[in-house]
C-alpha cells in the first residue's frame, strides 16, 4: 500500500477520493428512490421474476 499510494499525488489522491464518495453517494440516492418507488407501487410483478 506504501509504495501505491507513494506514487500518487496529492491532486491523484483527491480526485480518487472524491469519485469514491460521489459514487457511493449516489448509490445510496440510488437506492433510496428505488426504495421509495417500491414501496409506492405494490406490484406482485417484481416477485415473478425472482
């Protein structure tokens, strides 16, 4: 891990840490709308295809 993160820059070492964290964010955006779109549709359909 020393000698990866040695051969990254500073500038490197933020733009991976922020595309981490926008990535997470948005999964997490992501799946609370699913969520919330589940709840408001109580289609059987979803548990078929499973």
């Amino acid at each position: 891990m020393g000698k990866w993160s040695a051969g990254l820059s500073p500038r490197q070492c933020a733009v991976v840490v922020a595309v981490f964290w926008f990535t997470s964010i948005g999964a997490l955006i992501v799946l609370l709308a699913l969520r919330r779109a589940n709840r408001r549709r109580k289609t059987p359909s979803r548990r078929r295809t499973k």
